[in-house]
C-alpha cells in the first residue's frame, strides 16, 4: 500500500479504531482510501465494512464484502474469512435477509468446526440463537446461547460473554422472565464496564430500561434510556440510538405523556428508516400503531402496524407478525 493509503488509515489504526469502538472516525478515514487500494488490503477493506455496519450504512457494508470475501479466500486467511462470514450475516439479518443469514451463520459454523476455531464456533452459536429467538424458537435459542457461553468462558472472551449474556437476557424476557432477564443485562453490563466496551453498555442499559418500562416505572425506565442514549450518541450507533428513543417514548407513554411518547416514536421512526435495521423498524412501528389505535386514529394505527408485519416477516417472526394481523382485524 501506497504511503498516500497509508497516512489515511493503516490497518493497525483501523484495528485499533474496531478496538475502541471508534466507528465514525473508521470510516470518515477510510472513505479516503481509493477504492483499488482500500481491496488490495483484504482486512483494512473488512474492517472498513465493519464500521459501515456499525454506523447504520448495511448495505455498504454487504458491498465491501461482497467484493472482498473471494479475494479472502483466494488467498486462504481462514481468520479473516470467519470474520467476513461472520459480519456479512449480521449484516444480512439486519438487512432483513433473514434466511440468507441462517446460511451464513450455518456455514459459520461448519468452516470453524472444521478448522477447529472455538471462536468462531462461538460466534455461530450465538448467532444462530438470536435467529432462533426471533423466530419464536426460545429453547433452542437458550440451548445455543449456553454453547456460546461455554466456548467463550474456555477462551476468557469478555466481549463474547458480554453479548451472549446480552442475547440471553432478550429470550428470557421474551418467554416472560423479567427478573432472569435483568440479571443476564446486569451481567452483560458488568463484565462490558470491566473491559470498556461502551456498545455493548449501552445496549445492556437499554434493554434493562424497557424491563422497567414493563414494570410501570417510566420514570426510572426514562432516566436509564436517556443513559443508554448518551452513550450510542457517544459511539455514534444511530440505531442503538433509535431503540433508546424508541424505549424514551415508551417511558413517557406508562408516565401518561401521549403526546410525548408519540414524538419519540416518530423521532425513532425517521432514524429507522435511514438506516436498515429490520427489527428496529418493526417494533418502533408496532409501538407506534398501538399507540396511534389508543388515541383514536385507526386509519394510521393500521398502516403503521401493516408495516410493522411487513418487517417481522422479514426476519421471520411469524408469531409476532399474527398477533399484529390480529391486532389489526380488530380495528374499526
């Protein structure tokens, strides 16, 4: 690489700015990088579309690896190949594209089985089990997550525990188990302020503020939203940053404030749009089509909670889907 590419980013820098979570200022100087130069080094390109990720622009992402996975394997980096399969399906599910993500977790898992790489059998499971969970399968999900738990304890992987606890605590609310739920976000958040992962803080934070949502308490649920909103604006995760405002409207909501509560959603809404993230914009959609049934407005209840399934169905949470078709048979 030229000195030109490299006084824009080395890939000690980007590795280091994927380290500290430094998305903004990964890409901002990548984007420097002529493209023929930025493929001709597999892993800056990789990391590249790592920060494209993270900063909401997926489908760039898919694009850097699109075009830098043959290369990848042409030369036979089996790690960096089990980085780009493993990135390019989470880019896939956020995308919406949950089938072609399975296939890629699942090949994930058999290339790292193969080579014997417990990592990236970890990061499989993992990831297998956030698809499991979505579609409605709890307890495969929970059987996939202790996998990765284990796995990851062997290797003393921090970040992995971090996620997986994260991931738990979502199946175990979803199957209506709060208090096991608080205690995997408490974990994840514990073990991420032990080796500063912000990201992973704040996704934490923010789950924990939607339990307390739940229990009736928006004003305790509020002020741990706007913490977690602090930190994703800090890392400049905008769609960390629309489930905090997402979870902020629904704290104003239980506090009796519609009004507020409706621009949340709205101000969530636009980011979900900007930026692909098919959960996100399903359930800022389906909160926002129950409020809008609470106030009256059935018309607008039905066209937000008609895209809300929509986007369900694209990451193929059936049940989630028919219970909103049901919700929408109902109105008048």
């Amino acid at each position: 690489m030229d000195s030109s590419s490299s006084s824009a980013l080395s890939i000690d820098e980007a590795r280091a700015l994927r380290a500290s979570g430094g998305w903004q200022e990964l890409v901002s100087r990548a984007a420097l990088i002529p493209p023929d130069e930025l493929f001709a080094e597999p892993e800056l390109a990789f990391l590249a579309a790592v920060g494209y990720r993270r900063t909401g622009e997926t489908s760039r992402a898919l694009g850097i690896l699109e075009r830098v996975e043959p290369e990848v394997r042409r030369r036979g980096d089996r790690r960096l190949l089990i980085e780009v399969i493993n990135l390019a399906g989470n880019a896939l599910f956020e995308s919406g594209r949950a089938d072609d993500a399975e296939a890629r977790y699942s090949e994930l898992l058999e290339a790292s089985s193969t080579w014997g790489d417990e990592d990236g059998k970890a990061r499989a499971a993992n990831n297998l089990g956030v698809l499991a969970n979505v579609r409605g399968r709890r307890d495969l999900a929970l059987t996939y997550y202790q996998r990765a738990l284990a796995a990851y304890q062997r290797l003393g992987n921090v970040r992995g525990l971090a996620e997986t606890h994260h991931n738990l605590g979502i199946s175990y609310r979803d199957l209506g188990f709060d208090r096991d739920a608080d205690t995997h976000f408490s974990r994840a958040a514990e073990l991420s302020e032990e080796a500063g992962l912000e990201d992973v803080i704040a996704l934490a934070e923010a789950e924990r503020a939607g339990l307390r949502v739940r229990w009736r308490d928006g004003r305790l649920g509020g002020e741990m939203a706007r913490r977690a909103l602090e930190r994703f604006r800090r890392i400049a995760d905008p769609t960390g940053a629309a489930q905090a405002i997402r979870i902020l409207g629904l704290a104003a909501l239980a506090e009796g404030d519609a009004a507020e509560a409706d621009a949340r959603l709205n101000e969530a809404l636009e980011i979900a749009r900007a930026h692909e993230d098919a959960l996100l914009h399903a359930e800022v959609q389906r909160d926002r089509g129950m409020l809008l049934r609470d106030r009256g407005d059935a018309d607008a209840a039905r066209e937000a909670l008609a895209d809300a399934v929509e986007h369900f169905e694209q990451i193929g949470a059936a049940a989630e889907a028919e219970a909103l078709r049901v919700m929408i048979s109902a109105l008048p």
